[in-house]
C-alpha cells in the first residue's frame, strides 16, 4: 500500500491537479502557514496546503460581497449556462478527481468515481431550477392596491464541508447557492482541501466570475467562526456532525442567519419476516457498507423479525466476511480506511463494549490484521438497545443486528432518538410499508431499496439531524428569499 497515492498524484492527467493554493477574491494564494494532507491508508504525507488566516476570510467575504451585487443580475439562464459548463468540467476531469477523493478521504475509486457523477448531477439540475424560482401573485384584500411575492438571492454564503463527500457537498450546496444568485464561500475539511481546490479550478475555468465562488483551506474552526461572525455572509450551509452543528448553530445566531443543516443520521432498517431474503441482504449490505460505513444514510440498527432473525444474520455475516479491506487505489477493494484514526477508534469502542454487555460476534474482529485506520466489516448480533452502538451513530463498517417481534414494536424502538435523518423498510406488505413511513420520525424513508438520494429529492432530516433540505427545488429555497410588493394603483 505504501506509496500507492502519492504515484496516482504524479500520474494525473492535470499538471495544476493537487492544487495547495487556497482560492480567494479570484487569486490563488500561497502562505506560509500549512496544512498537510494525509493518505489515511497508510499515514504518508502528500502534499501541503494553504493555511488561510482570519484576514483571508475578510478577504474572500468582501469579494463575495462585491461579486454578489453583479451575479444577482446575471440572469437565471446565464448563470445555469455557466454551472453546465462547470458540469461538464468535472466529467472531463472525473478520473483525475476520483484519485483526489481516494487519496485524501480513502474511499474505493469506483466509489470515487461514482461520487464525481452524482456531483455534477447538482450543478445540471440547479441549473435548469434557477429559472424557475416562481414568486407568486396575492389577490388583494386592498382596494386599489395590487401585491406580489418575488424570490430573490439571499446574498453571501457559506459552505462548512464534511470529509466523507468531499465534492459531493460542495456541488449540491455551491449549486444551488449560484443558481439562486448567491456567491458561495467554501470552507472543506481540512482532511480533504484537495478535492475542493480542484472543484474550485474548473469552475474559474467554466466562467464562475471572481468572487462568485472562493475556497478558504485550513483548520476548520477558527475559520468557521470568522465567517460567521461576519454580518455580510447572509446564509450558512454545514454538512457534519450534530454535535458541530449545535455550535456553529449557537454561532450564527448572534448575526441572525438563515441555517441549513445536514447532521448526523442514526438510521435504522427494518426488515419484515415476509421481505423476500435475499433482497433485504442485498439492500442492507449496500445501505450499510456504503463510503466504508462513513455515510450519514449508513444503515445504522439493524432490526430484523424474529422469524427470519437467524437466516438473515447467517447470510449478512457471509456476505460482509467477502468484502475485500485495502488501499481506494488497489483493484477489487470494498472497504477502504477510515478518514480520521478516532473514527476507526469508536468502532473498536463499540464492538468491545457491545461484546462485554453479551452482544455475538458473528464475523468480523476488534483489531483489523491491517492496524492503522483500518476497520474490519464486523457483525453484532443479539445487540439491545442499551449498548453504545445501538445508541450511537457508528460511522464505520460495524454492522449491529437486533431482532424485533411486533411492527408497533420496531416502530416505538426506531423512533426512541434525537436523529431523524433516514429510515429503510423491507417487507412485502404495501399497507404496512404506507403505516411505517407515516409513522418513522425520520425526514427520509426508503422501502426496499438501499438507493434513493439524488438531485431532485429534498435531502434532509427531522429532530437533530437537521435543518432545511439539500437537492430539489427545496434545496433552492434555502437560497432565497421572498420579498411581498404592494403596488397601490388608485382608480382612475
């Protein structure tokens, strides 16, 4: 493994690809403070970036707001040419970016690759939604008066990124934001800058204007905090944690700001003794395993009918003992390793706890044969609801099985969180199916099947996981605000 991105960087077909400058006011800038990018599967250096200061994000917040007061006249179409145009920058360049992925948060590159097109998916819908952000006429309770609604951009913005998406967030976020009129300043993990650096490139190259889009590298909260401090930055997206959300929360509220906020997800799913077996598998295996087990959507409590309890953890167990561990980079590889060593740490936590509380281990061990960051895909079973994993989002490749009798049952136990992110159903039943998505506390319910996020659904949860939606024509919304006009117009 050793070795194995810092030649895949060497190889890329861009030669300005992994960028280290950050990019501000339409300059790239180089400082003397560094931040260093880490291959997680083998702790080696790659490269060093840019590692901006608090006068860089005055900087940048200055030129967005300058730029803004241009781009919110670009008209809709003009500004959904330029973000195809973006678009189909990002699917030239799909190879050279999945390695950026792969080499700085771990994932598989097919997954990389697959997190490229889904990307570029948001800048094409955006695009073509930007023009219709419909405002409304009122009919008048007013004699001679006549009123309306216009939607108009909310101004600048900023976007806090997670490690585990790292185009992915910014494109749905950054299109929405620039379809609506916004100008977006973008803060990426300080694991993962390279991808956002090269998002940043091929959209000066696409004909983004100077400040419309601005990408500020290093340590993430004191550079967080600036921007939300500043009273000019109107709106505020963050992808992460609901833990970080809370504070960046209780941040932006001493400027008053408008918030979306995509947090953590402690997903169960729920498979039913009629769901045809082999399919619930299929859907909890891809549900679960999914970005290693870093997903937010990860299939988190696995509650499964007593019924078919023990055939199903039989056959889930041999499939996820079949998954291959390694390096992104190396061929046939379905689980990479975990972005952040703490990450990989409360897996090990997790298992070690719910084994000492009388959870079974049925595949899978505590210590993976490749140290480091590496998880072995392991699976819990017989796990209650007090253990930690079944209380905590994992976030890793650990899969905890509990078995369950009754639907109100499993209702009442999915629903016993403070997360509501997503939930997934499999059975057979049509008219049980319709009573669990009424009845999960969950902003997202998908009935058997593991896929179901894209562009045009509105991405987002209930309780503490969240605040507005990503994608659809919600997404836009979070980007705009409605202004009523009253015209009065006396009689003749």
């Amino acid at each position: 493994m050793q070795g194995l991105a810092i030649a895949a960087l060497k190889r890329l077909e861009r030669p300005d690809f992994p960028e280290r400058r950050a990019f501000v006011a339409g300059c790239w800038i180089e400082r003397g403070e560094t931040t260093p990018v880490i291959d997680p599967a083998t702790g080696e250096h790659l490269v060093d970036v840019a590692a901006c200061s608090a006068a860089d994000v005055d900087r940048a917040v200055e030129a967005a707001h300058t730029a803004f007061l241009a781009w919110r006249d670009v008209l809709p179409a003009e500004r959904g040419a330029i973000l195809r145009a973006w678009a189909a920058g990002m699917r030239r360049n799909a190879n050279d970016l999945a390695v950026l992925i792969t080499a700085e948060q771990g994932k598989p590159l097919a997954e990389a690759r697959g997190e490229i097109a889904y990307a570029a998916q948001f800048l094409d819908w955006f695009a073509a939604e930007g023009e219709r952000a419909y405002g409304e006429t009122i009919p008048s309770h007013l004699r001679g008066s006549r009123l309306s609604v216009q939607m108009q951009p909310v101004g600048v913005t900023a976007a806090i990124t997670p490690w585990n998406f790292p185009s992915a967030m910014i494109a749905r976020k950054a299109g929405a934001a620039l379809a609506a009129g916004c100008t977006m300043i973008v803060k990426p993990a300080p694991e993962t800058p390279l991808s956002a650096l090269a998002l940043a490139r091929l959209a000066e190259e696409a004909g983004v204007p100077e400040g419309v889009l601005q990408v500020v590298t290093g340590e993430a909260a004191p550079l967080a905090r600036r921007l939300l401090d500043h009273t000019e930055v109107r709106a505020f997206s963050f992808t992460g944690s609901t833990e970080i959300g809370r504070l960046l929360l209780t941040r932006s509220a001493l400027t008053i700001k408008k918030a979306s906020l995509e947090l953590g997800g402690h997903a169960p799913f729920v498979v039913f003794d009629d769901a045809p077996l082999e399919n619930a598998v299929d859907g909890c295996m891809a549900a679960k395993f999914a970005t290693s087990g870093q997903d937010c959507l990860a299939a988190n409590r696995i509650y499964v009918q007593r019924a078919c309890y023990e055939r199903f953890t039989e056959v889930f167990a041999r499939a996820t003992a079949a998954l291959k561990v390694g390096h992104g980079l190396a061929d046939g590889v379905d689980i990479g390793p975990m972005t952040r060593p703490s990450v990989a740490h409360k897996c090990r936590q997790q298992i070690a706890q719910a084994l000492a509380a009388g959870a079974r281990l049925v595949t899978g061990t505590q210590d993976s044969p490749l140290a480091g960051n590496f998880v072995t895909p392991a699976v819990l079973a017989d796990v209650t609801d007090d253990m930690l994993i079944a209380r905590e989002e994992t976030f890793g490749p650990v899969a905890a099985i509990l078995p369950f009798d009754s639907e109100e049952e499993v209702i009442a136990r999915a629903n016993d969180t403070e997360m509501g992110l997503a939930a997934y159903v499999y059975t057979a039943d049509l008219a049980r199916a319709m009573r669990l998505t009424d009845r999960l506390e969950y902003g997202m319910v998908a009935v058997n099947t593991p896929k179901f996020t894209g562009a045009p659904i509105p991405f987002g949860g209930w309780k503490q996981s969240g605040l507005g939606r990503e994608g659809s024509r919600h997404g836009l919304a979070e980007y705009l605000e409605p202004k009523y006009v009253c015209i009065g117009h006396p009689a003749a």
